[in-house]
C-alpha cells in the first residue's frame, strides 16, 4: 500500500499552477496598472485609494453590467476565465480606462 501511495505522489504534476489575485489601484481618477497580464482562472481585485468620490469597473464592450460603486477605501473583484482583451471603463468617469489581458 505505502509504494502504491508513492507512486501515486509522484504521477501528480509538480508545480501545479495555482489561481492568484492581483489588485488595481484606483488613484487620482487612473487605473493603476492601466493594463495588466494575468493567467485563465486568476481575481483581479479594484480597490479605490481615492480621498473622495466613487468609480465604477464597467466591462462595457463585453456587455456585463457596471460594477457597484467603489467609495475610498471598497473594493470590487472579478474572476477571469476566458483568454483574450478585456478592456473597461469608469462609468462615471469614462476617461478613465483599463485593460486586463488573460493568457
């Protein structure tokens, strides 16, 4: 039984990826990083450092609703599962844009 438990150890892959969360920092009305590179099943996670004021993340051009408002000091996170751009905007505050890109 013990060879068998080892043996079954080492057939599982080494170095098995595991998701990450990677935050967004929303400062004097920017996204920072405007743009970042995560990996298929990652969280990325908004959170405003503002003194005032409230922002959104809207996904616009994927057509999903605009996140709650983000007040100083709240967050707001969003699982990625699909490859590709992803790009999105502050609602109140369209000059403000943002990119995740998933590998």
């Amino acid at each position: 039984m013990r060879r068998l438990s080892i043996a079954l150890l080492f057939a599982l892959p080494f170095g098995t990826a595991t998701a990450e969360t990677v935050e967004v920092r929303i400062e004097k009305y920017k996204f920072v990083p405007e743009e970042i590179k995560i990996k298929a099943g990652d969280t990325v996670v908004w959170k405003s450092y503002e003194k005032r004021g409230y922002h959104t993340v809207w996904f616009k051009e994927r057509g999903l609703p605009e996140s709650e408002p983000m007040f100083p000091d709240e967050s707001w996170q969003m699982k990625f599962e699909t490859q590709g751009e992803h790009p999105y905007v502050c609602g109140p505050h369209p000059e403000m844009t943002g990119r995740v890109i998933v590998e």
